[in-house]
C-alpha cells in the first residue's frame, strides 16, 4: 500500500491520533495505522477509525479540555 500524499510506501506502525472535538483536545496513544516513512501521513483500517469516532463520543460530557487515552487500554 502507498501514502496517498506522496506515494511512498507505508509500514505497520503506532501513531498518536490528536482530535480537536467540542472545543477539546483528545490525544489517543498507540492507534495502530499504517504510516508513511517519508512524509508521516498516517491510515488506520476502518474498525480502528469506528472504534475512535465511539472513544471520542464518549467524551462529551467530560468536562477536562485536554484527555490523553491509551488506545491499547481502552480496546483489550
């Protein structure tokens, strides 16, 4: 598979995936993707991006306005 940015080719790897949600910073840790060598551009399969968009909605009601997740902790 190949970076849709720059087509280099991508590697299994571990990524922190940041997201500005509701006025919050949520940083996941460790979110499997396969990642660009060259430019860093990341791709997580669909079931890791389903699982992120549910972690993220969860948060809504916590009141703190940067979380930092363990990914691995939160899918075993």
């Amino acid at each position: 598979m190949n970076c849709i940015m720059c087509k280099s080719q991508l590697s299994k790897n571990r990524v922190n995936h940041i997201v500005d949600y509701c006025g919050r910073i949520v940083i996941i840790r460790n979110v499997p993707a396969n990642v660009c060598g060259q430019c860093g551009e990341y791709y997580v399969d669909n079931d890791t991006a389903m699982r992120l968009e549910e972690i993220t909605g969860e948060l809504i009601n916590n009141k703190a306005e940067i979380l930092v997740l363990n990914y691995s902790e939160l899918v075993a």
